[in-house]
C-alpha cells in the first residue's frame, strides 16, 4: 500500500513495498506538468468500420484532439486513401463531436502518408487536396528507408523539398 510521509518542508515523501516491487523513501517528484495546458494535444487512431451500427474508434477520436483516420472493411484495414472516405469519416466524427458540445475548431485531422508514394498510395497523391478535405497534418512517413548515408541523403531531400504547394 502506498504511504506518503510528510516532512516538515512539506514536500512528501514516498515509499511501497508490495508483492513483486518495492521503492524506499524517496523525495524524487516527477517533472512539472506539460508547459502545453490541459496537456499536448492527443490524436487518436480512428476507423471508420464498414457496415457496423456502431463506431466506438470514432466516438473516442471525438472526444480527443484529433484523428488519424482509417477505414476497416470486409477485407482489411486502410488509411483513408481517398478524399471521399477522409470527408465521409470526418462527417461522422464531426457529428459525434457536436453531440458532446465540442467545436470543430482546432481539431486535428492527420494524414499519415509519404510524398514519395512508396509507403502509403494516396488518391489524389496531393497534400492541398487532402487539406481541402479536411486534414490538417501531412506526416511524411514511410518504413522502408534503408539505414546510413543513402537513407539519411533520403531524409534530408525530403525535409528539404519542404511542404508542397
């Protein structure tokens, strides 16, 4: 069971001793609280599932600060690879949203996709048409980048080219 002892600073200390860990008194504290208040903001994986009723991913990424959209069908899951599915997902997301008194206004709405279309193959492939649907965030992103100077080179071109449009 945790004990808090307090000294005469009162800054408390801590001690636990339970069945598998124990810490003795300590005086460490965790850090101060995130400078960003009432926390960084917190984008939440959301699929939109394909013929269910009911949509529990989406009802999460509602309550958050945003969403990195996905759609789940019969087959697999996919990012939202084309405008029409990333604006139908938000149409729900955005209903949720309001059913819970929350604003549109600085929601996040984040494509997880790469420029060079190697990772993820977008319809359009085109980070302004994806901003005129919705998103709010390109995250250059892509797995298969060899490690070392080639892959750093790689890296560094993409950075460099700068967001598009």
């Amino acid at each position: 069971m945790p004990r808090h002892i307090h000294r005469l600073d009162a800054r408390p200390t801590f001690s636990y001793s339970g069945q598998h860990y124990s810490v003795t008194p300590t005086d460490f504290h965790p850090p101060p609280p995130p400078a960003q208040q009432p926390h960084p903001p917190v984008w939440v994986v959301g699929p939109l599932v394909i013929g269910r009723d009911t949509q529990p991913s989406l009802d999460r990424a509602a309550r958050w600060d945003g969403l990195l959209p996905q759609v789940i069908d019969e087959e697999h899951r996919t990012k939202a690879d084309s405008l029409d599915r990333l604006r139908a997902i938000l149409v729900e997301v955005s209903t949720r949203r309001a059913g819970l008194g929350l604003s549109g206004t600085n929601y996040d709405v984040v494509i997880e996709a790469d420029s060079a279309g190697e990772f993820v193959q977008l319809n359009p492939p085109d980070p302004p048409a994806w901003e005129g649907a919705g998103a709010t965030w390109w995250v250059e992103s892509w797995w298969n980048i060899e490690p070392g100077a080639q892959g750093l080179a790689e890296v560094r071109r993409r950075m460099e080219a700068g967001p598009r449009g």
